[in-house]
C-alpha cells in the first residue's frame, strides 16, 4: 500500500479539466436563458446585485490571497491541507448519511474518517482513497432534500455565494456540524477557517478562468451549474434512481 496521496500537477490538470467539462455542459442552458426567465430565479434583481458584490470582494481579496497561496506554497503542502479540510468533512458526511438512511455510505464516511485520521498523520494523507474506498460528501441541505423538501428557489448569500433557500435554511446546521469548530482556542480556529477559504479559493482558480472566458452570462452559467447540482430530487426515500442533488468535487 502507498503511504501518501498527494495529487500532482496532473491531479490538478485533471481537475481544471473536469471544471471546464461542467462549464462546457452548462453552455447551452446558459444560452438558453434570459433574465427573467426562470421560474426557480425570483429574486433575480437582488442575486445579480448580491453576485456583483461578491465578485469584487472576490477580485480585491479572495482572488490575490488564493493566487499568492498557490504560487507561495508547495503543492504537496496544499494537497494536504485540502486533505486534511476533507477528512473532517467525511465525519460531518458520516452524520448526514446516517441521517440519510444511506447505510453503505455511512459506513465507508466511517472508515474513510477512521483510517486517514490514524493512519494519515490526521487526515493530511488521503489513505482511504488510495484503499478505493469512495468519499460521499453529503451535508444537513441534501439530507432535507433526501426526505422530501424542495430546493426552493435561488439565492445568492453575502459572501457565501450561490445557495438556494433550502439551503440556506441548513446552514446553522452544518456550521453546528463543522469540524473546524472543534479547534480551540479561538485564535487557532478562526485561522483555519481563513486557511480553508483561501485553499478552496486556489483549486477553483482554473474553473474562474473557464467562467472569465466564457462569452456568456456569468451570473446564469453560474446560477445554473448550482441549481443542476443541487437541486435534484430523484433521491428522495423511497425513489431509488439518483440522489437529491450532490456535492462539488472539493471538501
């Protein structure tokens, strides 16, 4: 057995590849759409102006922070931040399967958490996956899917991004669920949590070059890769064709 899992820079090319595929699958609804022309977009007027606003949060911080840490920082050290980030996001996704009833799940959520925090240094090794056992991220928003509440319509959070109400709605459950609250003192865990943001913000620098050449609506490519991945509701109990909408590949 290996004794580490630290993607390179083929991992990371794979993982460009697979933004621009979604970006790509996308195009056609984007062209598709006009404002006002989704019934799942009420609040349209206010997710343009709140999307607006986070771009240039985005483009004056984020962005720069989230370049500088990926230009500064090995990427053998950031594949293990990003695993570590993800190792406690399986223990919230063990909960939610659980929840969920989705017993196969679980019990791998359970194993994967087991083996990468004793035997990957606390999650910095992704040892599970290099066994083949899968990672099914689920969170308290796709659990309530899972038992029958809608999507709900579009919203676009301060900050956060897009959401739906939903969604929304979840959120104190999965902040309450978050493994990075388990870290004190609270210098120590407000330092992880702008570590976190800055790390997702550099594995999603090649999908925002995807979205800043796209010669189409930022906003309704956006709104509607989003509301595709979440909005789903074949996984409801008892319908066994699909799941009430899925994760995106990162933690």
């Amino acid at each position: 057995m290996k004794t580490h899992a630290v993607p390179g820079p083929r991992a990371s090319s794979c993982a460009v590849r697979r933004a621009a595929a979604l970006v790509c699958s996308a195009l056609l609804l984007g062209c598709a759409s006009a404002p006002g022309a989704s019934p799942q977009d009420p609040f349209e007027h206010y997710n343009r102006a709140m999307a607006g606003f986070n771009e240039r949060v985005d483009e004056a911080v984020l962005r720069p922070a989230a370049t500088l840490y990926r230009d500064a920082t090995p990427q053998p050290v950031r594949s293990g931040v990003r695993n570590f980030f993800a190792n406690l996001g399986d223990a919230w996704s063990l909960v939610n399967n659980l929840l969920q009833l989705r017993g196969r799940e679980a019990f791998d959520s359970l194993v994967r958490f087991n083996v990468n925090t004793v035997f990957g240094l606390g999650g910095v090794l992704d040892i599970a996956s290099e066994m083949g056992i899968e990672r099914h991220k689920q969170d308290f928003g796709l659990t309530l899917g899972r038992w029958g509440v809608p999507a709900g319509p579009y919203v676009v959070l301060p900050l956060l991004g897009p959401s739906t109400v939903r969604d929304s709605a979840a959120l104190p459950v999965d902040w309450w669920g978050d493994g990075v609250r388990q870290f004190s003192p609270v210098s120590a865990r407000n330092s992880l949590v702008g570590l976190r943001a800055v790390d997702r913000r550099a594995n999603l620098l090649g999908a925002t070059e995807v979205l800043d050449n796209a010669a189409l609506d930022r906003y309704l490519l956006t709104r509607d890769l989003y509301l595709g991945a979440r909005s789903g509701t074949s996984g409801r109990l008892g319908d066994p064709s699909g799941d009430a909408g899925r994760l995106p590949d990162d933690y």
